[in-house]
C-alpha cells in the first residue's frame, strides 16, 4: 500500500482480512508488507529513494551537516559524530517545542523554558528560575521584540511560572502550569534538559561552510542544518504508488534483489484480536473511546 496515512488505514484493512479468515496465511509466514519509498532526492546526477519522513531527515541532515561545525562560546567546537548527535536531538526537540507552543501560544517561550529545565512540575515554583527565564527571553530577543518579565504566580492548578511582555500596545501572557509540564511533550524535554543545557545555555555559533549563523537554541540550529540539506536537492514525496512510472515502482518496490519486505507474524494473539476489533470491529463506541483516550498522546499526525 502507499506509504503515506491513506495507505496505513488500507494497510490495517487488508490485514485485519487476513487475520480474520486466513490466518494459516500468515502462521505460514507467506504474508508481507511492501515498503515502497514515500520519497525521492535527486542531487545533480545521484538520485536515491527514502522510505519515509526519517529517512528523508537522515538523509538532509547528513548533506547539512557536511564541513558544518558548532563553536560554544569558550571555544570548545562540535563537530562529526558529535554535531550529529547533537542535531538529531535539536530535531527531536524542535517537534515536541513546535507542538507544545501551539499549547502555550508561543514556541520562544517553550524552548528557552526547556533549555532552562523549567518544563518539570517541581520547578514551577522557583522564583529565580523563573527569573532566569525571563533573562533568557530577553537576551535572546530582537530589538523590538523585548519587555519579558517572568514570575511565580498561584493558579487553579496549583503554582505557574507567568511570562509576559507588551508587544505594540498589546500585553502578551503565557502560562506553564502543571497541565503543561504534564503533557507528554514536556516530560520528553525535561529529559533532555541536561543535554540542552550543555548546548543552548550559552551562546554558540554554527559555522556551515562559509557561513556563520548565530544559535538560540534547538529549533534554529535544526532548521539551520535542515536548509542547508535542502540546497541543490530535488525533494519529490510520492502521494501513491500509482505516480510512480512502471520503472520506478519495479526499482523501488518489486525488484527482488532491491525491495524491502517486512514479514508479518502473531506473536500476541489476544492482544491482535483486541487491536483489530477496536480498530475495525463493528462497535463504534470502543473505536470512539480509543481515540478520546489517545488523543493527546499523538506525536505525529499525518492528515
């Protein structure tokens, strides 16, 4: 089936047919799932095929990271290995800070809370980092973008670290209360608050090539590597199999001596029945409250 979320629920489909009415099929081990690519990069005369989103990261990220280097403020340089490592976690994090600034309304606000270590409910009554926070924010931003004032306040919740700042004549004010160090997101970062520490708390430089870009914090160095991937590559992401030529669908996903092929096995019978009932059984009330129940637990939505 395609690659992309359409191609998922057909998936699921299809193998909620096998393991319903034949099931030897696949106690047999004859049942298997395709993986074609989901897209293509084309750089000058190389073109390869990625199978899917982390693929497609792995493979900017590798082109960006070329003769790149991260210099911190004492001098100390990141580089090879080391820088890699470093902006597959930016990575990580810039997606959990995106989501959670959608929550918060303001993703400065998350990440400078994140390299601060302040995304945890124990902190959120400390008076001086919270005012550490505000310093962050303000160090970091532009000419007309300052006036952030952080402090500790008592909520419904319980304590919250407030920030604000008037903004054209408009008061801006955003919460990190318990709700918001509880979700998911932010225990993720919390864990990595170390890390981000060691990187972000100090101001550091990336040098990528001739270029040299000033680094705030993960979700620019990422974005940073990301576009420097991107320059001189033709990115095509196949929306179905059925746009790829007869050439490029036996290259990709018939030929034997190249595909990839994922064999399907039971390894967990009742917990297989219980998957595919709530999933595509005929009750729509257990199908309704698996998607209520999990919801907000998400992270990554394709639609």
């Amino acid at each position: 089936t395609d690659a992309d979320v359409d191609g998922s629920h057909i998936r699921t489909l299809l193998l909620t047919f096998f393991f319903r009415h034949m099931r030897p099929l696949i106690e047999a081990g004859f049942l298997y799932i395709a993986q074609p690519p989901l897209f293509r990069a084309k750089r000058g005369q190389s073109e390869v095929y990625l199978k899917d989103q982390r693929d497609l990261d792995t493979y900017l990220m590798e082109a960006g990271l070329k003769d790149a280097v991260l210099v911190q403020d004492e001098g100390a340089q990141i580089a090879g290995a080391d820088l890699q490592e470093v902006v597959a976690r930016a990575t990580t994090a810039s997606r959990l800070i995106e989501i959670m600034g959608r929550r918060v309304g303001n993703r400065d606000v998350v990440e400078q809370a994140a390299i601060a270590g302040l995304l945890n409910a124990g902190m959120l009554d400390n008076v001086d980092a919270a005012a550490y926070l505000g310093r962050r924010l303000e160090s970091q931003a532009g000419e007309l973008e300052k006036g952030w004032q952080t402090v500790v306040e008592d909520t419904p919740s319980g304590k919250a670290i407030i920030a604000t700042r008037q903004l054209r004549g408009i008061t801006e004010r955003y919460v990190i209360d318990r709700k918001v160090a509880s979700m998911p997101e932010a225990v993720e970062l919390d864990s990595m608050a170390g890390q981000l520490q060691d990187v972000y708390a100090r101001p550091s430089q990336a040098r990528l090539g001739s270029a040299v870009h000033d680094v705030r914090g993960p979700t620019g160095l990422s974005q940073m590597i990301f576009q420097t991937g991107r320059k001189g590559a033709q990115i095509s992401r196949y929306k179905g199999l059925g746009e790829m030529n007869p050439e490029q669908l036996w290259e990709t996903t018939l030929d034997p001596s190249q595909r990839t092929l994922l064999q399907v096995s039971i390894e967990q019978e009742e917990e297989a029945d219980i998957a595919f009932s709530t999933l595509m059984g005929e009750a729509v009330e257990e199908r309704r409250d698996f998607i209520q129940k999990n919801a907000l637990l998400v992270a990554n939505l394709d639609i």
